[in-house]
C-alpha cells in the first residue's frame, strides 16, 4: 500500500490523560505534599500496591504496581498514602463538565482519562491546538492549580492516545498526516497502546522491530502472518490514523473482589465482607439499570488453594438482598470452611430493567428494587453507606472504596 491509504482528513479527536491522577489529586487537596514524592497505595503496609506515584515519585524510578516496601528502597522517605475515592470522583465531574463545554460527545475511557470528539461540532475553523491549551488552562483555574493533564490529538482514537503520552507530564501534541512517520521513528513498539511485551515479541519474530516497521509492514503480513486474523486489518488501519475503535463494548457482569487484611474461617466474619460486596456490586448494578440472573463466588484461601462456584437463578434481580441471599447460598458449598484470603463476587447473564409499574398486588423482588434504589438515592446525596443493612454494621473500615480504573470507577 502507498502514503496515499493514510488518513489525511484534519484531527478531530482530543485524548485528555490527567497527570499521576490519584497522587496528584491528593497533592491538590493537601498543600504541604505538593512537590513531595508521594504514592497512593491500595494499603499503607509494606505489601501494599502502589496505585499512583507522583511526578516527583517517578522521576526517582518508582512506578505503580510496586511494592510500598520497593518504594522505600528506591527512596526511605517516600510518602504513603492511601486513595481518597470521594476527592477522585469529585474532580473526575468537574473535569467531564469542562470537556462538555467543548462537545456534546465526551467519551470516558477511565477515572483519570477521556476522549473528546468533536465531530459534532467540527469545522475547518476548529483550532483544536488552541482548544486544548484552554482545557489545561481551565482544569487549573476551576479545579485547581496543581492538576495538569496531557493532551493528544488526531484522526483517531489510537493516535491521540498516543499523542498524548508523548511529553508527559503536561503535554499537548498533535499527529496526523504530515507528522505521523516521524512520531513512529521516536517510540517504541510497547509505547504503542495495545502492544504489550508478549505482542512485541510475535512481531520481533516476523522481523517487525519498531514502529516504522510496524506501520511499512503489508496488511497481507499482519492479517495472515502475525495476527493470523481480521486484527491485522485493524492494526493496519489504526496505524494509518483511520478509525477502527469507535465502539463501545456491552458490559457483561458486574464484580467486586476483597483482599482480607486479617485472614479468617469465621463465617460470620466472612458473611459481613460478603454482604458489604453485594452491595457495593448491588449499587453498580443498579445504576446501570440492569438486572442479574446468575451469580459467581470465589473464594482463594490462605495455602493459595481456590474454590469457586456459580449459578443461574430462576428470576431477575438486582438488590442486595438478593444477591446476597443467593451468594450465601454458594458460600455454604464449600466442601469445607478454611482460612480465607481473598472473597469475589460477580454477577452476570444481565439484562435491562424495564420498570415495569407495580401491580395492585405488589410483587415481592419489583418491590425490594424499588427499595434499594430509594435507599441508592439516599447514599448518593449523603455519601457511601449512610444506609447500610444491619449485617453491615460496624464495618466501616472493611473492604474500603476503591476507585477502579476502568470506567466501573466512575459508578
């Protein structure tokens, strides 16, 4: 194939990364950690997993998914925080309000990032260069002056995301056309969003090396060669800046998982984790309008034995009640109780909730929706769990919210 398959349409798409977001957040709200090195850990004991390390963090070589106990090695001083989810969510709306401003189409990919197409309202006029300068700028005016962002965009939604990592931190980059070969000569394969090291590896064997090579290769190689599918095809055309991405995957389950702090057999114990689960998967689930007609427990013990169960369930539900009810069920088919280290639950086979209006005579499980979701309304004007089961009491540092960095974060 020639140049001439390579999208030369002008970029209309904006990628928006915030910087280090959840330590740069807790920076923002907390003056006196600004310009520190600073971690936000899953847990504050050496175990625990680094979910974010700060630009000053980085720059010293620590990065997430380490050890809190490797941060220290790299620097003994290092400070550890845990996520404050409620601060996370709050700038997460304020900065999706600020992109609104600028299209109708804003497409959330994860806490900390988002797609702005601007398509709907796109002409030969639109400065997007100028439009991401003033994003920046807005973000810290109206959220606050220690949050910054990259900003990346093209003609596609691999492409910008690529852009937008190219000078982080604080970066604004544009690729199309003209630029794109010569951005490809600087980066490497694993830079390139969806090559990981075992992909590189399979494209290093069909004497593919770097993206230059990547992007020269026919799409004949790529389909039947390396990927030996139509995700060659895909890989050809998203290097060429067309867009293949633009689809949103149906969510098929729900699931929230809960690494023990104290391991245990007792089940009354376990049963308040299990409940405190449901109904945090209970509140996912619901407000996304759907409905549940199969369940799923995991359960890892402490000698890193598994067991696991699922089951479909003769009606639709969505309460906590519900679905704790039927996970119970699960739980009590271990064939024995042992030390537990780790609890998930999931629920899946989902359907939409129609709503269909009460009867005279009340069915039971539309009933307790219409229940949970008052008290859903509730917990979301005056905070996480301010109407809890009574199982769930006392529990208020166990199984602790968590911002997830998919777009469940944002539920």
């Amino acid at each position: 194939m020639t140049d001439l398959m390579i999208n030369q349409n002008l970029p209309h798409l904006m990628h928006v990364d915030l910087n280090s977001c959840f330590a740069t957040i807790e920076q923002q709200a907390y003056p006196h950690l600004r310009g520190k090195p600073i971690v936000i850990a899953a847990y504050k004991t050496d175990k625990g997993c680094i979910l974010s390390p700060s630009i000053e963090a980085k720059k010293l070589g620590i990065k997430t998914g380490m050890r809190v106990f490797e941060a220290k090695q790299i620097y003994s001083n290092i400070i550890v925080r845990n996520t404050d989810p409620e601060l996370v969510r709050d700038v997460n709306s304020k900065f999706m309000k600020i992109f609104q401003d600028y299209s109708p189409k804003v497409i959330p990919k994860s806490i900390d990032e988002a797609i702005i197409d601007f398509s709907p309202v796109f002409s030969e006029t639109t400065d997007l260069i100028t439009i991401g300068k003033e994003i920046k700028s807005r973000l810290r005016k109206e959220i606050g002056e220690w949050i910054s962002c990259n900003v990346g965009i093209a003609t596609n939604r691999f492409l910008a995301k690529l852009a937008a990592s190219l000078h982080k931190p604080d970066g604004l980059d544009f690729i199309d056309y003209k630029n794109l070969k010569q951005v490809y000569s600087v980066v490497k394969l694993t830079d390139l969003n969806g090559i990981n090291i075992r992909f590189e590896l399979r494209l290093n064997m069909n004497g593919i090396n770097n993206p230059i090579d990547f992007f020269q290769a026919s799409e004949s190689l790529l389909r039947k060669n390396i990927f030996q599918s139509i995700a060659g095809y895909y890989w050809y055309m998203r290097l060429r800046g067309w867009e293949i991405d633009n689809f949103e995957s149906t969510r098929k389950s729900f699931g929230q998982e809960y690494s023990l702090k104290e391991k245990t057999k007792d089940p009354e114990k376990l049963k308040k984790i299990i409940m405190k689960l449901c109904e945090k998967m209970g509140r996912r689930l619901r407000k996304s309008n759907q409905l549940s007609s199969a369940i799923h427990l995991g359960i890892l013990y402490q000698d890193y034995s598994f067991w696991h169960k699922g089951k479909k369930i003769d009606q639709s539900i969505s309460s906590t009640k519900e679905l704790f009810n039927n996970i119970m069920i699960l739980f009590f088919l271990q064939p024995k109780i042992n030390t537990v280290s780790k609890i998930s639950v999931s629920c899946f086979s989902l359907t939409k909730n129609n709503n269909h209006q009460l009867t005279l005579i009340d069915l039971g499980e539309e009933k307790i929706n219409k229940i949970s979701n008052a008290l859903d309304k509730i917990n979301d004007r005056f905070g996480e769990f301010t109407m809890i089961p009574a199982t769930m009491m006392n529990m208020e540092d166990t199984v602790i919210d968590r911002i997830a960095f998919g777009k469940s974060g944002l539920l």
